[in-house]
C-alpha cells in the first residue's frame, strides 16, 4: 500500500493555462504549488535538446517545418505563445537548460522522449544531465521502450519510466521484460485499474498516471493509490490534496 502523499505533476507545466511546455508554463506549474513536471523534447539539426511537444513547429509557434530540420539560431525568436492567447505572446521555445535553470534543484522532472533521432537524443540527453548535476531530480519517459532501456543500460544511475496507453494483464510483471530496472509506470488514467496500482506500488515501482483533470478522475486515481498525478491543471489538483 503506497502511504506516502501523491505528488501534483504539471504536465507541460500547467498546460490548461498557459502555453505547454514554456518558461510561463512551468513557473506556474511551481506557484500553483506544483512538486513536479513533465516536459517533451525534440533534438534540433545541431544537436540542442528542445522543450516542445510536437516534432513540428506549426502548432504552438509561428514557426513551420520540423524542429530536427532547423538549427536553434532558427528557433530561438519564434514565438510560442501567442497560440494559446496574446497575453503570452512573447513566450519562447526553451531549450530543457532554460528550464533546469528555471526549476529549483530538488524539483521532480519528467522528461519524455519523443523520438530517438537515430540515437542523437539519448546521446545529448544523457550528456546534459551528468553535467547537469540533477540526475537525481529526473525520470526519463517514454512510449518507445526500447529508447528508455537503451538509456538506462547507458546510464544506470538515471531514473526510467514506461509510457502507455493499453490495459495491459500485469503491468508490474510487463516492467520485467525490459532487463533493466525501471522506477515507474507512467499508463494513461484510463488504461489502470486499483488492483493493478496496487500490485505495481507492492513491486516497487512508482504509478503517475496522464493525463488527469476532471474533479472525478483525480478522486477515482487517488482512492487507486497512485504516487502522483500529471495534470493539466495543477492548481486544481493541489486544491484537492490540500483539503
Ligand atoms: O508524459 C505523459 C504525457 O505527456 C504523454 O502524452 O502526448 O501528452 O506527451 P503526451
Ligand atoms: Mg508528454
């Protein structure tokens, strides 16, 4: 039985009220009291690892194309935030150094790898977190799981996490065909079930559900007894476990 207090995982930062995966979105995931975030990355053409969702630029910049097309001198003056309303226009693509620096130490971090560029990702991925000094503070996630078991026979002092989205018979068992030690499931909300959180927390792995916003899914999660919550709406969610 997991007795330890769900931590609130912002997910792109507090992606409901601000433009996903910026420096606003992630300040804000911090002063809505916020213990974590997750963030997805994107390599670009000279190897800079940067904070976006999307591999293309067209939906939350003024940019068009591939990220892994451009160099960063391209990217770093478009404008990520006027998408989501002109108050945040102004609002930049950050590189995941910018938002490291943004973050106090300690502070838990998310980052999910969205595509292994052949390999370039994990390779820089790796690099900037042993010079980061924050191995600590980082779950590396993912769908693609043999991106995350390749990071961590490469690196086996960083934490991995499995992403999915199946009900699968036994997640805590899936977690022992990997060959590596993984740190936590990452399932969509709707793809477990308590028996399954439950058998997952008594195995050692930590459950952070994605991604959570309705007043109903928080509770149904937390009855589940999940180790935290990604959500959109992080204010909401520290609401709720501040009651
Ligand atoms: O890491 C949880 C969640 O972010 C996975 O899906 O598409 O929102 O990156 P997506
Ligand atoms: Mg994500």
């Amino acid at each position: 039985m997991n007795k330890q207090k769900p931590i609130v995982i912002g997910h792109r930062g507090a992606a409901g009220e601000a433009p996903e995966n910026t420096l606003a979105s992630f300040a804000l995931a911090v002063e809505q009291g916020a213990e974590g975030i997750e963030l997805d990355v994107h390599i670009t053409k000279d190897g800079e690892i940067v904070v976006c969702h999307d591999g293309t630029l067209d939906r939350t910049t003024n940019g068009s194309g591939l990220i892994c097309a451009h160099s960063w001198s391209d990217l770093k003056s478009l404008d990520a935030g006027a998408w989501f309303s002109e108050a945040f226009r102004g609002e930049r693509l950050p590189l995941l150094r910018e938002v490291f620096d943004l973050l106090p130490r300690g502070f838990f971090i998310n980052v999910e790898v969205k595509h292994a560029y052949e390999g370039r990702m994990e390779k820089a991925l790796l690099a900037f977190l042993r010079e980061s000094g924050r191995m600590e503070d980082v779950v590396i996630s993912s769908f693609d799981h043999k991106v995350i078991r390749r990071i961590k026979q490469a690196e086996p002092e960083v934490k991995v996490g499995l992403l999915y989205a199946a009900n699968l018979i036994d997640h805590a068992a899936y977690t022992g065909q990997m060959g590596v030690d993984v740190f936590s499931l990452h399932p969509h909300h709707h793809c477990i079930e308590q028996e399954d959180v439950a058998a997952a927390i008594a195995s050692g792995l930590a459950v952070y559900p994605y991604t959570v916003n309705d007043l109903a899914d928080y509770h149904r999660m937390l009855a589940s007894g999940i180790s935290g919550i990604i959500t959109d709406y992080p204010a909401r969610l520290r609401e709720l476990l501040d009651l």
